[in-house]
C-alpha cells in the first residue's frame, strides 16, 4: 500500500507543518516624542499658560453674566431654571384650596365642552363658522322668486335713429 499511496496538498502541509513555524511578536503603538523646537505650535503655547478652556464652565459664564441683569423675581427664577437643569429636583407646586381647584376644574371642563360643541358645528370658538368658500350673503336669500332676481332683470334699450 505505500507504494499506491498519492501525497496530497494535506499530506505534504503536515510533513512540513513542524519545520515551519513562525514567531509573531506583539509591540504595541508607542507615540513619537514631540520636539520642543517646533515652531508650529509655539505661538498657542505661549497664550496658553497651561490652562484648558472648558466650553461648559464658559457658558456657565455667559448665563451668570446674562443673570446679573434681570430684576431680582427674574433672576431669582432664572437661578431656579438653571439648577433644574442641573440636576435638581424641581419645587413642588404650590397649595391650592381643594373647593377652589374644584371649581377651577369645573370651569375648565364647560370651556373645553363649548369649544367641542362649536368643532361639531363647524364654527371656532367664537363662533364664526370656519367653512372655507363664499360667505353667506343676505341680499341673495332675498330673491327667491327666480333664478334672474338675483342677478336683476334685463331691459330693452330701444335705439333711436
């Protein structure tokens, strides 16, 4: 039989798989070092002092200074927004008188049912109908004779020679 025996891709891969082996070494990404005499960046350098300009302190900057104008309620509710939007829990709503919220309510609830019987017949809140198109016209409800009445009839305007 090892006469008969054909190599194959598979069969020579293995014969030669332990001769060739190959080491692979790791070396992670070490950055270049930045020369001092680059004259690219100097000039920001110098205006820098060491100092980041933080874009959330700035505008924290422009809102107190943009404050510092408002009258005192105004100011004092402008603070108010602002530490909401910060993360503080917003105050409580202030107490009203059950009865009175009641009636509020009551009050509340005939407007919006107005409002919706004026939707149902076509008209806003006022009451004016909101159909686009012509406008109604009285003088045409008049004349309901004819068709002409509306219109007016026509004379015969004789000519004379």
């Amino acid at each position: 039989m090892s006469d008969d025996f054909i190599p194959t891709r598979a069969s020579l891969a293995k014969k030669n798989a332990c001769k060739e082996v190959e080491v692979v070494t790791f070396e992670s990404y070490k950055p270049k070092e930045k020369k001092e005499n680059d004259k690219k960046y100097a000039i920001y350098e110098d205006d820098f002092n060491g100092e980041e300009f933080n874009i959330k302190q700035a505008k924290h900057e422009v809102m107190q200074f943009g404050m510092s104008g408002f009258t005192s309620k105004r100011k004092e509710a402008a603070k108010l927004q602002l530490a909401i939007k910060l993360g503080a829990k917003p105050p409580k709503s202030k107490y009203k008188n059950y009865k009175e919220l009641l009636v509020e309510k009551k009050r509340e609830k005939n407007r919006e049912s107005k409002v919706n019987k004026f939707q149902q017949l076509g008209k806003n809140s006022v009451g004016k109908s909101i159909a686009k198109g012509k406008s109604f016209d009285r003088k045409r409800k008049k004349g309901k004779d004819g068709i002409l009445d509306i219109y007016g009839k026509v004379t015969k305007v004789s000519k004379k020679n």
